[in-house]
C-alpha cells in the first residue's frame, strides 16, 4: 500500500518538473532527469519486492 502511494508521488513530481515556464526552461533536463532516475530505482525497487 505504502509502496503504490509512494510511486504515485514521485509520479506527480515529474509530470511537475517539466520545466514549462520560461524562467525554468533555462534549467534544461535535470529536475526530470533527475526524478526519472528515482522513479526508475523505485520501480526496480518494487519488481524485486523490496519495497
């Protein structure tokens, strides 16, 4: 339960770092990198049951 909760969340913080506004356009990838990194982890994280 805490696990689908938790993927959720990280989900919605990378639909919400997408750099959209044109100040953060100059920020390039790197919050979406980034939380794509940690979602992936948390997916394999999730699929070996660890989590």
């Amino acid at each position: 339960m805490l696990s689908t909760i938790l993927l959720i969340v990280v989900i919605l913080l990378l639909i919400g770092a997408f750099p959209a506004w044109p100040y953060s356009r100059t920020w390039g990838y790197a919050p979406t990198g980034t939380l794509g990194v940690v979602l992936i982890v948390l997916i394999v994280l999730l699929l070996m049951g660890t989590i």
